[in-house]
C-alpha cells in the first residue's frame, strides 16, 4: 500500500513545508506545516535514552468544541487553521465525574484535543518515512480518564521508533447519552475516536508518522474501544479489508473487548429519562429532552452522575449502544458476536490479552468500604447481580446465576481480606479472562488471511497502577488532589499493592514510563527481571505494531532458533496458544483457565444466548 492520503490530498502537498525547527522566545521550537495549518510543538530528551529527542504536538483540536447546539451530536472537523497554532498545552481531560480518585468534577467540556509525538521529522516533497503509528485510546469504563493526564509517558514506544497519539473523548452522559432514536443516538465518544482518526489519517504524515499503518490501543474501555472500531463500519474504507481508506490496520485490545460486560448499555432510553427527570426537563418525547438537557450547564449535568449508579458504581449508566436504527450511520449496527459471525468487520491483526489478576482493581476498591462488604455478605442476593452485572437476565435467573457463581469461587467463605483471593479470581474471569477468551475463540475464527496473537501478563513488576491510587509516590503524595498529601480514603493502604498481584493497568507500566509513580525501566535483557520483561513486551508490541506479528522470522537465523528469545504463536482454531508474559516468556498451547472458562459458558449468561448456534461452527 502507498504511504499517501488518499488521493485528494496531493494536490495541495505543493504548498506545504518542511519541518523546521525555529527560535521562539529565545528557545528553539519544532515546526510542521501541513494543508492545515502550521503546529508550533516542543522538544525534550527521551526518559530512558537521554540522547534521544522527542517532539511533542500537545492539545491540537481535532473537533470543533462539542458545546451548545453541539452537544450531544456528531463531532464536526475543526477545520483549517488560519495562523499557527501553539500546540504546546496540555489537552485538558473531558468532563467527568471522578469518583475512582475522589476529585468529583473534573474536566471541561471543550475537550476534544489531540497529542502527537514523534522523534523524525519527514521531509518534503513525498514525506516519506517509515515510522508506523500508535493511536492510545485511555482506559476509565466510558465514565473517567484522560489521554493527557501524564500518568503513561510515550517515551519507550517512540525509542522503538513508533509515533504515538493519544486521544480524548467524550465521556459520560456527554460521550454516550442515548435516547435510542435520531434525536440523541449516542455513541459520541466512539465517533470522536473515528474524527479523531481521520485527523491521524490526514495529518500524521506531516508528524513523521505513516497513515496506512495505524494501530490503535487500549486498556479496559480502550481495550474495548480498539475491538469496537474493528467491528465498525465508521473505521472501513469500502470494505471490510484495508484501503487507503481504512483508519486502522492494527488493534492491540488490553484487557477488554467488545465481548466484555461493560462494553455495552442495554437499557440506554431509561438512563436518558432518568438523567432527564432529575434535572427537571419534559420527558415525554425525546425532541422534548434533548433541547432542555443541552441549555443546562454542564456542570449540573455532571453533578447528577452519582445519583445514577444502583450500587456503588454500578452498573455503568451510560456506554456504547447498538444504534442500528442510524442505518448506514450506525456506528455498531449490530451485536458484536453477530457482526464477527458474519464476517462484518475490518480484516486486520488483533493482539489480545489479561493480566492474571485484572480483577484486584475493583476487589481492593470494595474491600475498603466495610459498607460494601458487609453488603455483599448480608444482601448478596439483592448485590451480588449487580456486582457481577447479570442485568441482561431475569430477575430470578439473576439470582440463581449469581448463587452458583459466588459458590463455585468463594465456597461459604464470606467477603473480606481472608478470601480476597477467590473474590479477585471470580472479578477476573467474570469481566477479564471470560469475555477475552469468548472474543478471542469467535473473532480469530471468523478472521481472514491475518493472524490473532493472546496473552496473559502474569509477572508483578517493580509497582503496580495500584500504587497511583494509594499515592505510594512520594511526587504524587505531594501534589495529592485531596491536599497535604492524603490520599483518598476508599484506598488507604493496609497492604502493598503487590499484595494484589498483577492487576488491571499494569502491563501499560511496563510499555510506558511513569513519572507520577517514579518508573523508568531499563532497556536491556541483563539487568533486574522487570527491566527484562518491560524490554521483551516492547519489542514484541513494536515488532506487531511494524510488522502484524510479534516475533516474526528474520532472514539468516534458523528456523527453530528466535532472534527475539521466544516464539508468539499466533492463536488459531484448534490450537488456542497464548503467551505467558514472564521473564521466561514462553507460548503456552492453553487453552488458558480451560476448567473455569468451562464453567461460565454453562451458564445461562445474556452474553451466552448465541453459545449453542457458534458451537457447532467452532
């Protein structure tokens, strides 16, 4: 394929100029040119490599703000900009209300802004250059995050030679409210990923990067969100294999996917009525609600969320929905098992995987809230469906399904820091390993002519993403949220972090240096093991980012020998291999937690309803 845009574009490549770097200030600043305006950005030295320069765009709008009128619509291009732009800001987070870190509202609502970094700067007249692209999409269950927060710096990545974007989107009610009709359909937050990708497609040549070899990335929501633009018809060009059209060509979803429990709203409408109702507007047609919910500040939006969540922070108010009535606009037309069963998504490399304990981030989070604990040991019935969020079943099913789940991993032990361990393995297959294994199982069979490569990350590196959250690092302690350097209550620390084990966000501690938690690993195969396994996962990761497999063959090396230290074997019908990511990083022939992935496709699960038809295929 061309590394071009598509052939409109080239006729305006006459008048765009090169990459210069000029004095500003006093200081030299990086500048690039494109068809749409020039961006100012600014220049450091790489974490690790300190004779590595770096090139960072920072806070580029991509959308024109999604305020007033905009509200609740389709993101509209920006356009061009008429003098340079000074992209040297941050991207200021979207509007959320953050209850994980106890900050409440946060954000604004003009935030659908970009991040670009690159270490090359291309050249005119072609361009050309061979540095594939990375698009991050930020984790935070559709409610919270940021693409900018600085909590993952981009550094490793980009001394593998790959230029990175982060993105941020809409979340909440801004990012998702749906009336399940045209008045308000929702999956905004998804369509500013798409924009946001288009930008990529138009511009990023111009930031060194290729536009025909994008792969986007994400954990937990960008896990799932990665999944969903696959499954997308907004991500393809004209069909479901990639053209000069596609945005993507590449998906790496980490610990989520568009199988996942919460990667979808079933009961959007009622959550819009019941946004709508309290905050005093007419409910009775939606062409009534939308105008009234987009003259009241925002601010008095947010402030409702807390109210929406039945218990503690479930279940998800708002999300993706399946909006088949936008018909040839439909975001997601379809269920996403029937989209994959009938061959309905882009025809790309997946990488797919779970951290042997991705559940602990919400074990921990309840266990430090005696209220929630005693809840669950004293009106399980009535909480524990909700936890597990069997929402999609019958009242009595619910139930049942909720006893035999709890019994088959808790025993009669009841919830507390004595059974933590069954509590986190449950949360883990529930929301984690059994959703990953029942996406991986269908999508990888369905998949045409590419490959599909899984893991489970199952080594404890030097800190954990717990860690931010307990404010262990003595920088964050300091520049505390909550003041004085206290930390938020729900995660006062009665144990390290590493007690929990390899929990949700950890891999992308390994893949990103963090200067909130005072982690830079380094890069090479002799020193500590969490060096060692952070300089394999990068290679692998660069390796399928450039090239669509981990460790592919190289030419002089012996077939049975790996130039990389080991052998990802790609997952495929009948030989379900994963990688278990560990200094000995070895391709195990799985299938991974057979037994326990045994018993939750036994259950009568809303997820499972098509299990019986796909079995005979697969």
């Amino acid at each position: 394929m061309e590394r071009s845009h598509p052939q409109r574009y080239r006729t305006v490549w006459a008048w765009v100029g090169v990459v210069v770097v000029v004095g500003v200030g006093g200081q030299q600043q990086p500048r690039v040119e494109t068809p749409w305006g020039t961006f100012l950005g600014k220049e450091y030295m790489s974490a690790r490599q300190q004779d590595r320069k770096i090139y960072a765009f920072t806070g580029i709008p991509y959308a024109k703000p999604p305020v007033g009128d905009l509200r609740f619509r389709t993101p509209v291009d920006y356009g061009a900009h008429s003098t340079p732009f000074n992209a040297t800001s941050a991207s200021p987070a979207c509007l959320q209300w953050d209850n994980l870190r106890g900050r409440g509202v946060v954000g604004q609502e003009d935030c659908l802004y970009l991040n670009v970094y690159t270490n090359t700067m291309p050249a005119p007249p072609d361009y050309y250059n061979t540095q594939p692209v990375l698009v991050f999409l930020h984790a935070g269950t559709w409610m919270a995050g940021s693409g900018g927060d600085g909590l993952f710096q981009p550094d490793y990545l980009l001394e593998s030679d790959v230029t990175v974007v982060t993105i941020n989107h809409r979340l909440g009610p801004f990012g998702f409210l749906s009336t399940e009709d045209k008045e308000s359909p929702g999956n905004y937050g998804l369509l500013d990923q798409v924009r946001a990708l288009e930008w990529v497609r138009d511009h990023v040549r111009y930031f060194g990067g290729m536009n025909d070899t994008v792969t986007v990335m994400g954990s937990g929501a960008g896990g799932i969100s990665a999944h969903l633009l696959v499954l997308s018809p907004k991500a393809r060009g004209a069909s479901i294999y990639p053209d000069n059209s596609a945005l993507i060509h590449k998906a790496i979803s980490q610990s989520g996917t568009a199988y996942s429990p919460h990667a979808l709203v079933r009961d959007a409408l009622t959550q819009a009525l019941k946004l709508g109702l309290a905050l005093g507007c007419p409910t009775l047609t939606s062409a009534l609600l939308l105008p009234c919910l987009r003259a009241i500040p925002a601010s008095k939006i947010i402030e409702q969320m807390p109210s929406m969540y039945k218990w503690d922070e479930e279940p998800l108010p708002f999300g993706p929905v399946i909006d088949a009535w936008q018909g040839d606009e439909a975001f997601l037309p379809d269920e996403p098992n029937h989209l994959i069963r009938h061959k309905q998504f882009l025809q790309v490399p997946w990488l797919v995987g779970t951290n042997r304990n991705d559940g602990a981030f919400r074990v921990q989070d309840i266990l430090k809230d005696s209220s929630l604990t005693m809840q669950l040991n004293k009106q399980w019935e009535k909480y524990g469906p909700i936890l597990l969020d069997l929402k999609d079943t019958s009242c009595k099913d619910s139930v049942d399904i909720a006893n035999r789940i709890r019994k088959y991993y808790m025993g009669k032990k009841a919830f507390g820091e004595e059974s933590s361990k069954e509590f986190v393995e449950m949360m883990t297959d529930r929301f984690f390993v059994h959703p990953t294994d029942h996406a991986t199982r269908d999508h990888c069979y369905y998949l045409q002519g590419k490959h599909c490569y899984r893991y489970e990350l199952v080594y404890c590196g030097r800190k954990s993403f717990l860690d931010f959250l307990h404010h262990q690092s003595p920088q964050e302690a300091a520049n505390s949220a909550f003041g004085a350097g206290l930390s938020n209550p729900r995660f006062q620390n009665t144990r390290g972090a590493h007690g929990w084990g390899v929990s949700f966000l950890d891999e992308l501690l390994f893949l990103f240096p963090s200067s909130k938690l005072d982690l830079i690993y380094k890069r090479d195969f002799d020193s500590d093991s969490a060096s060692r396994v952070s300089t394999h996962m990068l290679m692998l990761w660069a390796n399928f980012i450039k090239s669509s497999d981990p460790t592919p063959e190289l030419d002089g090396w012996p077939d049975d020998v790996s130039p990389w230290g080991a052998w990802w074997e790609p997952f495929v019908h009948g030989y379900h291999y994963y990688l278990q990511i560990d200094p000995e990083m070895e391709s195990k022939d799985g299938p991974l937690r057979n037994e326990q992935m045994t018993f939750w496709n036994d259950l009568a699960l809303f997820e499972n309803r098509d299990r019986n038809v796909l079995k005979d295929e697969l």
